[in-house]
C-alpha cells in the first residue's frame, strides 16, 4: 500500500517562507502526476498545484501562482512545495496526493502552515 507522509508545516510571519515536503512509500512509485492541496479551517479543501512525475510540468491555482513552486525529486519519491511571500490566507492544513486515474488518492495525513500577520 502506497503511503505519504508529508512534513515541513509550521508557524511563519507573513512575508516568510516555508517548503513542505510529501514522501512516498510503501510500493514502486511512479505517479503520472501529484498534488498538492489545503484545507483552511471551516472551508472545503482546495487545489494547490501539482506536476507531473515523468516531465516535472506543473500547474497552479491561480490563488498561488507566482509564489509558491512544486518539484520533485524521482530518485527520493518526494514532492516539494516551496512557499514563499506567504499571506494569513495562506493558513491551512496541507496535503498531497497522487493522481490516480481521474482521482486523487491516497492522502497524507497533512501538514499544518499557520501564517501569522
């Protein structure tokens, strides 16, 4: 069974930066694409980003573009999600998953980034 673990949560003034992680094991791993989302407390979660594993394109919501990054490293199964010029509305759980098919599996148990202002 697939497992990911993600890690790099934690408290930041706004302006500052954060890069969270998200590993995978468990099984041979090779995704079409992983994702990264959050969910804020009393909202629903929401789509970060995500990059495809073989050629590293990556998309983002447009609420993120320009400031925070997604890449991979193939040989360690791991995601990255470089945050900077971060906002209070930028506060939420994050979390990754992997692209299966037309869905989005096997979650982490997420990471929490509280941005202070």
């Amino acid at each position: 069974q697939l497992q990911l673990v993600e890690s790099g949560g934690g408290l930041v003034q706004a302006g500052g930066s954060l890069r969270l992680s998200c590993a995978a094991s468990g099984r041979t791993f090779s995704p079409y694409a992983m994702g990264w989302f959050r969910q804020a407390p009393g909202k629903e979660r929401e789509f970060v980003g995500r990059i495809t594993w073989s050629r590293g394109s990556t998309d983002y919501a447009d609420s993120v573009k320009g400031r925070f990054t997604i890449s991979r490293d193939n040989a360690k199964n791991t995601m990255y999600l470089q945050m900077n010029s971060l906002k209070p509305e930028d506060t939420a759980v994050y979390y990754c998953a992997v692209l299966a098919g037309l869905s989005y599996k096997f979650w982490g148990q997420g990471t929490q980034v509280t941005v202070s202002s």
